[in-house]
C-alpha cells in the first residue's frame, strides 16, 4: 500500500501538468507574442531583451512561436512537454531543499512532495502556472533558476553537504550568469539577502571564529561573479529595471511608484510604500502563516492526544537555519518590491522561499516527530490531487471546445479582413478561490491587437 501511495503522490502532480499544459488554449497574450505564427528567433530574442531584459521573456517570446492556437501533435508536443518537465522540476527542487537531499521513492518524501505541490496550486499563486503560456514560461523559468541557484547556498548555510556539480566553476559561472538575468528582483534580493546572511554570521563569531565569514569558497565567487556580470549587462545593455514601469497596468493598477515621485513627496510616498508593504507581505507571509496555524494547530491537538512532544520549530539545528535563511529572503525580496502592490505571480519568488519554510515546519510537526505513518495524509493528498486533476479537465476541455469554435468563424471568414468578436464569445469556467482554469476570455484586454489567421481582430459590443 505504501508503494503504490508512494508512487500516486509522485505521478499525479505530473499528470495534473501534463493535462494542464496539453490540454491548454493560447490566450491574447501569447497570440499577440507570436503564436499561431512563423517563428522569429533572433527578432524575438532581440526585442525581449530590449522590452524588459529577462531570460525568462527572452525564452516566452521565442518558443511561444512554435505553438498552435489549440494543441494538436506537431512541434509545440515538444515544448509542452519541456513545461511539464520544468514544473515537476521546479516541485522537485522545492522538495530537495525542504529534505536537504534529494527525494527518494520513499512515503516520507512524496509526502513532501505532493504537499509541496498543493502549498501553490491551492492558492492563487498557483495561477501563475495555468493562466497563459506567456506567463507560464515566464515564471517557470524564474521559479526554476531562483531554487538551483539557491540550493548551494542554503544547503552550506544550513551544514548540509553541496552537491558535487556546483563545486565546478563552469557550472558554477553557468547558473550564476542564468540566473543574473532571469528576473528583474530575484538576483538583487538574493544579493542583498547574502550580504544581511554574512553581517549576521559576522556580528555572531567576530569573536570566536578562526576565518573571516566573508572568504568565500571558490564555487560561490564564481556564481555570484556570473549573476553580477548578467545582472550588470542587463541594466547597462538592456531595458534597465524594466519597460513596464511606464505601463499604465503597473502604475494604475498596482500603484506604481516611481523614485521621482517619492523624492518630490516624501510623505504622501511613504503612506503608499507602507500601504505596498502591508499587501505585499500579508499575501504571502499571511497565507503561509494561517496555513501554518492550521496544520500546526491540528498537529499540535494530535500531539496532545497522542502524549507526543511538540515543537514549533525544528530540533535540529539545520531546519532551524533553512527557515531563518528562507524567511531573510522572503522578507528582502517582498521590500525590494515595495514601489508596487505586487501581483501574485512577481512575489513568486519570495512565495517559494515560503513554501520550504512551511514543508520544513509540517515535516517537523507530522514526519519527524512520528505523529502519523504518512498513509492517512497521503490519501487525503491524492484524493485532493485527483480531484483537481478532474476538475481541470473538465475546464480545459469546455474551454477548449468554445475555443474551437471561435478559431473555425475566424478561419472561415473568407469576405473581410477583419473579425468582430465579443469578449463574451468564450468564457472559462473558476471556482472561487482555486481558478484550475484559463484567464478570464479568449481577448479581455488584448482584443484591439489580435491577429488570427491573418484576420485583425475587433471588439464587437
């Protein structure tokens, strides 16, 4: 029975992605990108640099070209495919660093596992993985760099064992520059968190320690060189800390605020910034906190019944230092965003270091203090999974047939140039708080600038 639950927690996260990525219809976003169209790799490559200087929109431009408007067997199986295996990656690495080892086929891992899969597609963070191919890309790609980045690190941090690969300085200086310009935020909180981590280590041992806190090893001079000389190429080269700051969506929406603003008005700026504060750090500090409070709660009451000791921290020293070095990161990276109300999927990064924090806690409550053998929450576990498996394909698949309607008028449409569509022509099915479904229609905002088959798109009220 532990094997086969063993295995069900491992596979239904792939399949929830495999159903997710393959049974998706682009969206505005990704059609006004290029797909449906003839790919142009160097243009793409070229005006994504320039647009908002990110590997991560570099790569979403150029292999958004490569897909069809609705999945059917052709090229895009390829990179379909690659997004589901980025995912289970990006699951996997959450795991690795929660464990400080790799995953094994194990009951006690795939619980972790599976929890850390449900930790984000049971929130809105979540979102961010099925809303659209552009944001899709995007963000997989940021996840996935942030945590092989920072897995060294934190594993050194916490006197765990590096794993051999990054102690070559090729690799070493390859993720470094990956990860330098995969986001605008991500490699200036990971460098300011560093630097806060060593004033720390250093007022602690200024007086016991033989060596200096701040020699570092040759592996961590060569990936903070690599994310130095990307981060420098992408400010100085290219777009700067990015084109969307002059975007009505940014500055509106999410209250921008920009440095001339609070050099102008500095008190009415720093209402703002603390207002950008409050709903940053309550979106995921606060989501991970009444998680917390939940599932501590109940392991707590176990404990109670069980005669069990219960901590709310780790025993071990090492929890106790991934926590501490997840949390600084969290926090630094959610302040260095304070000139906007973040939106779900830019705190990604910060909401991962989250993740860990809450899978080291909930090991420590559930797995380590031997409260339970895994097998009652891990059928609870594959049951939720199961359900949300279910529930998304059937979204996907009604969506996915209005879709194909859509496609056919516009492709049938032989006497105009220009197609009047309604937003209302295809709307995906939500539930309330877990989406597991598309954006919110076929165009929304992006209506005035669809091409389909060669055909301009218009708004028809």
């Amino acid at each position: 029975m532990k094997r086969i639950l063993t295995y069900l927690l491992y596979g239904l996260p792939v399949i929830f992605f495999a159903v997710c990525y393959f049974l998706m219809t682009v969206w505005g976003e990704d059609i006004i990108q290029g797909a449906g169209t003839a790919p142009d790799v160097w243009n793409d490559l070229v005006g994504a640099f320039h647009h908002n200087s990110r590997l991560s929109d570099m790569y979403a431009w150029t292999v958004i070209n490569f897909f069809d408007f609705q999945y059917s067997f052709g090229i895009d199986t390829i990179f379909r495919l690659i997004d589901v295996m980025m995912a289970t990656g990006l699951i996997y690495l959450l795991t690795s660093l929660i464990l400080g080892r790799r995953p094994r086929l194990k009951l006690k891992d795939a619980l972790i596992f599976a929890l850390s899969f449900l930790i984000i597609f049971l929130t809105p963070h979540g979102y961010t993985f099925y809303r659209g191919f552009s944001v899709i890309h995007n963000y997989l790609i940021i996840g996935l760099t942030t945590l092989v980045f920072a897995l060294p690190f934190v594993r050194e941090f916490s006197g765990e064992k590096i794993p051999k690969i990054y102690q070559k300085w090729w690799f070493a200086l390859a993720i470094g520059l990956i990860f330098g310009m995969s986001s605008n935020i991500t490699p200036i909180a990971f460098l300011l968190s560093f630097v806060v981590v060593k004033l720390g280590q250093w007022w602690l041992t200024r007086r016991k320690a033989k060596e200096s806190v701040w020699k570092l090893p040759s592996w961590q001079i060569w990936m903070l060189a690599g994310m130095i000389i990307t981060l420098g190429v992408a400010y100085i080269f290219g777009a700067g800390i990015s084109s969307y700051a002059n975007n009505p969506v940014y500055t509106e929406t999410y209250d921008y605020l920009s440095f001339g603003e609070i050099f102008q008005n500095f008190g009415a700026s720093l209402v703002r910034i603390v207002k950008h504060m409050a709903v940053n750090f309550g979106y995921s500090f606060g989501l991970c906190a009444l998680m917390a409070i939940v599932l501590g709660g109940l392991a707590w009451m176990t404990s109670k019944i069980k005669s069990h000791e219960f901590r709310i921290l780790p025993k071990d020293e090492t929890g106790c230092r991934i926590i501490l070095l997840c949390v600084i990161f969290a926090a630094v990276y959610l302040l260095c965003g304070t000139q906007i109300m973040l939106p779900v999927r830019l705190a990604l990064p910060a909401y991962l270091a989250l993740v860990v924090v809450l899978g080291v806690m909930c090991k420590n409550w559930w797995l380590d203090s031997k409260l339970t053998a895994g097998l009652v929450p891990g059928l609870m576990m594959a049951i939720v999974i199961t359900v949300m498996i279910v529930i998304k394909t059937g979204f996907a698949l009604d969506y996915r047939g209005q879709m194909a309607k859509v496609f056919q008028l516009i492709e049938s449409n032989d006497y105009s140039l220009e197609v009047c569509i309604s937003p209302e022509i295809a709307k995906p099915k939500k539930l309330p708080f877990v989406n597991l479904g598309q954006d919110e229609t076929f165009a929304d905002w992006a209506l005035p600038y669809l091409k389909v088959y060669g055909k301009e798109i218009r708004y028809c009220p």
